[in-house]
C-alpha cells in the first residue's frame, strides 16, 4: 500500500467520527413512551450502513456506532474497552459477549455530572505499518474511539495474529452498565481469538 493510501487509511476513523456526529443529530435519541428502551435504538450502526458498504470488507475494516446513554445508560462517566477470549475448537464466528473476570484492555473512565444523551463509538483495524503511531508496527491494531459530549478518548490495541472477521451485536442494549457492541476475531497459529468491543461505567 502506497503511503497516500496510508495517509488516506490513518484518516478514516476521525472523519467517520464526524460524519457519524452529523448524522445522529437526525436521530431521534429519547426513550419510548412506557419508559423502557427500544433495542433498536440504543446502539445503531451508522457505518457500514448496508450490504453495499459491507462489501468494504476489509479494505476499510472501519465501522460506527452511535450509542443511547439516556434511559438504562450509564449515569456517572464512561469507558471504551475490549476483552478477549479464544475459541473453542466447535465455536464459529458468531457475536458473542466475552463476559467479565477476562482479560481487558481499555481507555480512561470519562465522568460526568449530567450524562449527554448519546455517544459515537468508531472502530477500525489497521494493518501493520498503518495508522496512527505507536504500538508494534509488525502487529496488526484495533483502534476505538469514543466520543461523548465535549470528551473523546482512543484506545490502540495490538491484535494476536491476523484479523479474519468479526460478528456484529443486532440486539445491544445495556445490561448491568454495559453495551457490547461487536467481536473482531484474530487468529495466531491454531488459536483463534475473539476481541470483544464494548462501553461500561
């Protein structure tokens, strides 16, 4: 990859960010009548938006959420984190929670007095010699940027192995302070890992 392609590539995940701010302000953010929290609405991908944008796979390998804070969300700050877990020999690629107690990588806690309503959260994987500096350049990365209200925080972390695919979360809400949002799976070797993306209080 040519270093304009590089330059290109390492932009991505903050235009995304601001595009995604532009379009969630379209949206509307607030809880159902009876009180409760339409699933559909706490976290909605914004980018990939449909197939056509899939097919970006893997050469973008960048996907945006916007995320409800209103309703069952957190009250006091936020955090982005990550947490892996390997496979079993008969699991497949299918979104699954990697629950707490594993091991977890994460951005700092962000508090706040009163709560904004929404957050944008970009994720991106970026090959070896891409992307922002830092890290192990022979390694490939996942990047996660979140955004709420005036703060933002990026959190790189470097992936065990190459980057096969990833499993999207269709019914994230938030449960007991968390909202899962999407695996990226890895596999080193024989061992394959999933990287579980998610925010919590």
């Amino acid at each position: 990859m040519g270093s304009m392609s590089r330059g290109i590539l390492a932009g991505v995940a903050v235009v995304l960010v601001s595009a995604a701010t532009a379009v969630i302000t379209t949206m509307s953010l607030r809880p159902g009548s009876s009180g409760g929290t339409a699933t559909a609405n706490v976290a909605r991908k914004i980018f990939p938006a449909g197939p056509a944008e899939e097919m970006l796979w893997p050469t973008d390998r960048a996907w945006v959420f916007s995320v409800r804070l209103d309703g069952a969300g957190p009250k006091s700050g936020l955090r982005a984190a990550v947490r892996t877990a390997d496979l079993g020999a008969n699991e497949g690629y299918a979104y699954e929670k990697v629950a707490r107690g594993a091991p977890e990588q994460a951005g700092g806690l962000r508090e706040w007095q009163t709560a904004p309503d929404s957050a944008i959260v970009s994720i991106q994987v970026f090959g070896a010699g891409e992307g922002p500096a830092g890290g192990d350049r022979d390694r490939e990365r996942l990047i996660v940027r979140l955004k709420a209200g005036d703060m933002a925080v990026t959190s790189e972390i470097a992936i065990e192995g190459a980057v096969t695919g990833y499993g999207g979360n269709g019914y994230a809400e938030w449960v007991n302070g968390e909202i899962h949002l999407m695996n990226v799976f890895a596999k080193s070797g024989e061992v394959v890992t999933r990287y579980d993306v998610l925010l919590s209080e």
